[in-house]
C-alpha cells in the first residue's frame, strides 16, 4: 500500500536496518572524540511515524549524569545550523523539477 505504513514487511526490514546503521554509526563516532551528541531520525509518511529513534545523550558534555537529559526524543529541542541552508536548496530544486515554482 502507498504511502507505506510501519506494520509492512518491507518497514520493518528497513527500520530494522536504519536502526542498525544509525547504531553503529553513532557508536563508531563516540569512541574517542565525539563529533555529535544526539540524534533523533523519524521517517515520516502521510499515513503517519513509521520509524522514530533516538540516540546518544541530550547534554552529553554535562558532567553530572542528572543533569544530562537522558536519550533524546521528539520532543527534544535543537539548534538549527547550516544544515537548513542544504535541506532548503534540495527542496526548491526538487519544487522546480515538479514545475512548481520557477528560478
């Protein structure tokens, strides 16, 4: 069915594998110097959250456990950085290929 909903064979996998690669990834970048904190990746489909997870600690550079927010959510809050500026331009050049807005 389309759009795709989190109870297909086919989500599962890919959520399993997504889950995995995030997983190792986020652990092979935390040993040593860390480049990244946290991270949350949600797909997200019209039919709704088809997969949602997050990793690492909130304020890991905080030295007192209490105070280190645990393992970030949706509803985690994070600075928006230049990454937007990329996210923006991938966006208008996929609206002008669809003809909805012109250059």
């Amino acid at each position: 069915a389309f759009p795709p909903t989190n109870f297909s064979d086919g989500i599962a996998n890919a959520s399993s594998t997504l889950d995995t690669l995030a997983t190792a990834a986020f652990n092979a970048n935390h040993t040593g110097s860390p480049n990244i904190d946290s991270l949350v990746i949600a797909v997200i489909t019209a039919n709704g959250t088809v997969f949602e997870k997050g990793y690492g600690i909130v304020k890991a550079n905080e030295t007192d456990p209490a105070l280190q927010g645990g393992t970030p959510d949706r509803n985690t809050l994070y600075r928006i950085d230049s990454s937007s500026k990329l996210l923006t331009a991938v966006e208008t050049m996929y609206l002008k290929q669809q003809g909805l807005v012109s250059l």
